[in-house]
C-alpha cells in the first residue's frame, strides 16, 4: 500500500512537471537572441535624439500607446545565417518573433514563398491578436508597411539587424 502511495505521489508530481513545462513552451524557445530589444519608451519621447533612427522613432510612435514595456527577439536557427549577413532571402517557415512580456504578446515574422506573414499573439494561449482594422497598430499590413517600405532599411522584412 505504502510503495503504491510514494508511486502515486511520485506520478502525480511527474505530470505537474509535464504539464507546467508544457504551458511554458513557446516554440522560439531554445532559438537566439536577436539584436532588436530595448525598452518601449513613453510616447512624448525622441529616441533620435537619444542615437536611434527614423524607423526607431516611428516604431516607438506606433507602439508607446499599447505601453508594451520591454521587448526582447529571438531567431530562427533556420534563419539566422541570413540574419547574421543581413542578407534578404530567408527560408520559408517560422523567421523571428519579437517578444513583449509585459503585456503577454509576441509579433511573429514568418516568411511562406519568399514572402513575409506578419502575425500579433498572445503569449500563454497562441491566440491571434491581430487587427483587420485599416490603420490599426496590429493590423499585420500596419507591421507590413513599416518592415517592407521604411526606406529598405529592413533586409528580407527583418530589422532588428540593420545596424552594427
Ligand atoms: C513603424 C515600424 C514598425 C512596425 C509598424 C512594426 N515593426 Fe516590427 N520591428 C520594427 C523595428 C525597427 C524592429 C527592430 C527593433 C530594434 O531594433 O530594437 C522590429 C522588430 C521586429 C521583429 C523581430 C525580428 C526583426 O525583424 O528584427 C519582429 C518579429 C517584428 N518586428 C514583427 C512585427 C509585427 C508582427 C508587426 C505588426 C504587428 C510589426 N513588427 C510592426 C519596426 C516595426
């Protein structure tokens, strides 16, 4: 009876373990940190001044008002060769994330026929919180425009690497 409780008991904390890892699996985790991360500051303040850049300034601009707090990225092994050289052709399938914990929401890059697919989730369910308003901040052609257009200051939609 007793080897059948200290069993049980051994059980039970085996599929607590499972089940807590489980829930804190993301699937960018073991990939590398990328260069973008910072903290997200105010609204009312210039980071041009402060020795960030234009597209910088516009992503603060974009951002401040959802208060995301600090964000940090991570990169697809897959993809980090490409990320390293600053080249523009990255492989199809899962590309980078930009995580803000704070908030419980990660920005996905992903890229499916050499083209970019821009998606906003929240963190602890996957569940998509993307925007289809027109203009809205996590409307995935609001993250589109920025990535693709800002002067091609983003090599291969991805901009966390253009400068260093
Ligand atoms: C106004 C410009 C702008 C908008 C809008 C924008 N981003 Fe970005 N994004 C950036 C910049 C700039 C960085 C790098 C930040 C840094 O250098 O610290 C970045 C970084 C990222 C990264 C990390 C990988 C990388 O490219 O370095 C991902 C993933 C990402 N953004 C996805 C998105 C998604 C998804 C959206 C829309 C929901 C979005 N972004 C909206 C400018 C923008």
């Amino acid at each position: 009876m007793r080897k059948l409780l200290v069993a049980f008991i051994l059980a039970a904390a085996a599929v607590a373990l499972m089940g807590g890892a489980a829930q804190a699996g993301n699937y960018w985790d073991g990939w590398k940190p990328g260069k973008a991360k910072g903290p997200m500051p105010p609204c009312n303040v210039n980071v041009i001044a402060l020795g960030g850049d234009d597209i910088l300034q516009a992503t603060v601009d974009t951002y401040c008002g959802i208060k995301p707090g600090s964000y940090v990225s991570y990169i697809n092994p897959a993809a980090w060769d490409v990320y390293a050289k600053k080249g523009s052709k990255y492989p199809d399938g899962q590309t980078g994330v930009l995580v803000f914990k704070d908030i419980d929401a990660v920005f996905t890059t992903d890229h499916k026929g050499g083209q970019p697919v821009y998606d906003a989730k929240k963190i602890s369910t996957g569940q998509s919180i993307a925007s289809k308003d027109a203009g809205h901040p996590l409307n995935p052609q609001t993250c589109a425009k920025c990535h693709a257009t800002f002067n091609g200051v983003c090599k291969g939609f991805v901009c966390g690497n253009r400068i260093n």
